[in-house]
C-alpha cells in the first residue's frame, strides 16, 4: 500500500491534552486531499489483579459522555515518560496500589482515522494497597470486582469502554459470551 505525501500542514488547536492539524496531503494516484489528525502523547491502562483475583476499577464521571462509567485506572504519557513508568505511576495515583508485577497485554491504536494516540496496557499483579492521590480534577471511586462480576459487568454493559472492554477480552481470551 503507498503512503499518502504531506505537502502542508497547520496546526488548527493546540491544547493541554492535544493537537490538532489539518494535513494537505498528496495521494498515490495523483489527486490531492485533506487529513485532520489529532496528536496524542500516548497513554496507557492498567488491569490490576489482585493476589485474591479480584480486579480494581475506578468509577469517574467523564464529560465527553455524560456519563459516570466503570473503567480500569489509565493515564495520559507525559513526555519522554516510558509506558511501564506511566502505568506504575497511574495506578498508585488512581487506586493507591502499588504493583511487584507489570506485564505487557496489549497495545492498540485507540481510533487510527483521526488520531495517533496509542495506548498501552498492562497488568498488575502483586499489588500492595496504599493511598490514591489523583489529580486535582479527578474524581475517582475505587470498585473491586470478582472476575465473574466483572464478565458480567462486561456481558451487560456496565463496562463499556474500549480500553476496558478490550483488556478484559483479552485477559480472560475472549471466553465471555
């Protein structure tokens, strides 16, 4: 497949969390087009397990729904921080669990059509309890599930957003309908 050229491209927003260009971009065969892609330091998520098996989430409210959604503790990369740094970080922020353990599960791109953020996500395991400290903004409520709770929570929507929903699928192998 051939790449797609840049021959101009202007920044239209420029934000704390993001930046927006509007990419004037010349095709394989010729014709030209526009591409607007928003640019994102990258981020990461954490499934923590806990020694018992039971899984920590956090409850937040998020603005871009409207929503109070039950999710897994994640985070945006700051620069130059490395994806484990950030998860170890983002989880004792959030939850005020420290993990022995960090393992990769997956990385994806979150929606390759307009941005280039990718995200990355671990599990923790040999976790030790200890006081969260989110940022000023977050308002987070710390909700451990049994794994059949949390198949359930998936199985009727509770869960349901991406990063979520594809951690869990792809800790438990995609075994939940």
């Amino acid at each position: 497949m051939e790449v797609e050229r840049v021959e101009r491209s202007e920044t239209v927003f420029a934000g704390r969390l993001l930046q927006v260009s509007r990419d004037h971009v010349l095709l394989a065969d010729g014709r030209r087009a526009i591409r607007e892609v928003a640019h994102h330091p990258g981020a990461v998520a954490i499934l923590p397990i806990r020694d018992d098996g039971r899984i920590v989430f956090v409850r937040q409210y998020r603005y871009a729904v409207g929503k109070t959604l039950l999710e897994i503790p994640a985070g945006t990369r700051e620069a130059n921080e490395e994806p484990d740094a950030c998860a170890l970080r983002e989880l004792e922020e959030e939850t005020g669990y420290r993990a022995g353990r960090l393992r990769e599960l997956i990385r994806f791109y979150v929606s390759p059509g307009w941005t280039d953020e990718e995200l990355v996500v671990f599990v923790a395991e040999a976790l030790s309890a200890g006081a969260a400290h989110p940022a000023g903004d977050e308002r987070l409520q710390v909700v451990e599930l049994a794994p059949e709770e949390a198949r359930e929570a998936l199985r009727t929507g509770s869960i349901c957003d991406a990063k979520s929903v594809i951690a869990l699928l792809g800790y438990f192998g995609c075994t939940l309908l």
